[in-house]
C-alpha cells in the first residue's frame, strides 16, 4: 500500500496573492496614519521594512516546520500574517487584529478548509505569547521561534547600527549596540524550544560575536568601552 501524500490547501499563487495583500495593507496603513503614526520616528517605519520581516519569519517559520514535523502551510501563512496590523494597532492588540484580518481575508478568497483558518488565526493571535512554547500548538511555536530569531545575527546588527546612525551615534558606540543583539540573541536561544530554531540561533550568535571581535581588532579604542557583562568576565 503506498504512502498517501497530503496535498496543500495553499497553492503557489494563492501564496504570492496572500503576499500581495499583506504588502498592500501595510502600504495603506503607513500611507493613513494621522499625525506621523506611533512609531513614525524609526528610520526603517516602513512597508517596506515590515514586510521584509514579514518574510524573514516566513522563511524561517517555513524551515523549523518542516524539520520539525509541523504542518508548514499553516506555520507559513500565519507568518505571513503575523504583523500585518502592526502599523494601525496598538502593540497590546496587533496580535488579535492580525488574526482578524487573517480569517476575514482566507474566509473570502478561495475555498480553504476551516481547520486551516483556525489553525492560522489562533497562530497568529498567539504570536506574542511570553509563557512556555511547549504549552502551544507546534505551528504557533514555530511562528513565535522565528519571530525571534529574525532580529538575531547579522539581521539584528544591522538593524542596531541603523538606529545607531539614527541617533547620531559615533561608530565608537558600535561595540554597544552590537553587544544588545548578543544578548537578545542569548534570550531568543534560552527561549526556543525545537532543537532546529536552537541551532539557528547559535549559529547566529557565533557571527554576532565575530562581528564584535572584528570590531574590536580594527577600532583598538573600542576595546576600552567594555560592556559590564565583558568586564565581569575578564575579572579573576
């Protein structure tokens, strides 16, 4: 007896259809946004930026589903939709908003199981759960581990140095900003739980920290403004 294969509720073009509506919501958002929005003083206050994140997560939901045996379309998906309202929403309830905009949008376009939209809604509605991942649904877990993980690595430090710059900050200050992702990297790995988003997280950790080695051999000044938890370290 052969091996029944699962076909996807998503098709490739339902997907990149998916994804242009997201891209298009955010546009809107920023573009409707009364007095320069709640967050308009970042540089990267985008569509742009958020999508991108947007599809990091996706990306990243994608692989840790498939390594760990969650049902991919619905860690994917969910991830497409996870920050949509994050440019109209308040942070306590973007969350909610996203899954309301997710159900809406998958209930209107095309003919999509009903488990598949409660899967994706509850994922997205619970992307910002701060307890243990194990008590989740594996595909929620899946969202919430790369959403963490996209913000680590060279993603995160160059978003550092980006609101570095920002903020008119030397590159003297390199050394401190770099040294912030290291320790939300360290956070992120303490709080996954899949053995596949920890090995991404370490991996990223390692180049974080040789970025800052890298760092500290070109500018020898930096290597004077140590971080406390770097003198704690060197202390007998």
């Amino acid at each position: 007896m052969g091996v029944e294969i699962k076909e996807s509720p998503v098709s490739d073009t339902e997907f990149e259809e998916m994804k242009d509506f997201v891209y298009e919501y955010l546009a809107a958002s920023v573009e409707n946004e009364d007095g320069g929005g709640r967050m308009r003083w970042y540089p990267w206050h985008s569509a742009e930026y958020r999508f991108n994140h947007i599809l990091n997560v996706v990306d990243l939901a994608g692989t840790i589903a498939e390594k760990e045996g969650a049902n991919e379309d619905v860690a994917r998906v969910a991830a497409l939709f996870h920050d949509i309202a994050k440019l109209d929403a308040d942070q306590e309830v973007h969350a909610e908003e996203g899954a309301r905009i997710a159900r809406k949008y998958l209930e209107t376009h095309g003919d999509f199981p009903e488990s598949f939209i409660e899967e994706v809604c509850k994922a997205v509605e619970n992307h910002s759960y701060q307890g243990d991942l194990t008590d989740l649904p594996k595909e929620t877990q899946c969202l919430i581990e790369a959403d963490l993980l996209d913000k680590v690595g060279a993603n995160g430090t160059a978003l550092m140095l980006l609101r570095m710059g920002y903020e008119a900050r030397t590159h003297m200050d390199a050394a401190e900003m770099v040294d912030r992702v290291m320790e939300r990297g360290k956070d992120a790995a303490k709080r996954v739980q899949s053995e596949t988003a920890e090995g991404i997280a370490h991996k990223r950790l390692k180049r974080v920290k040789w970025f800052r080695e890298w760092l500290e051999g070109e500018v020898p000044e930096m290597d004077r403004e140590e971080s406390p938890d770097r003198r704690t370290q060197r202390r007998p």
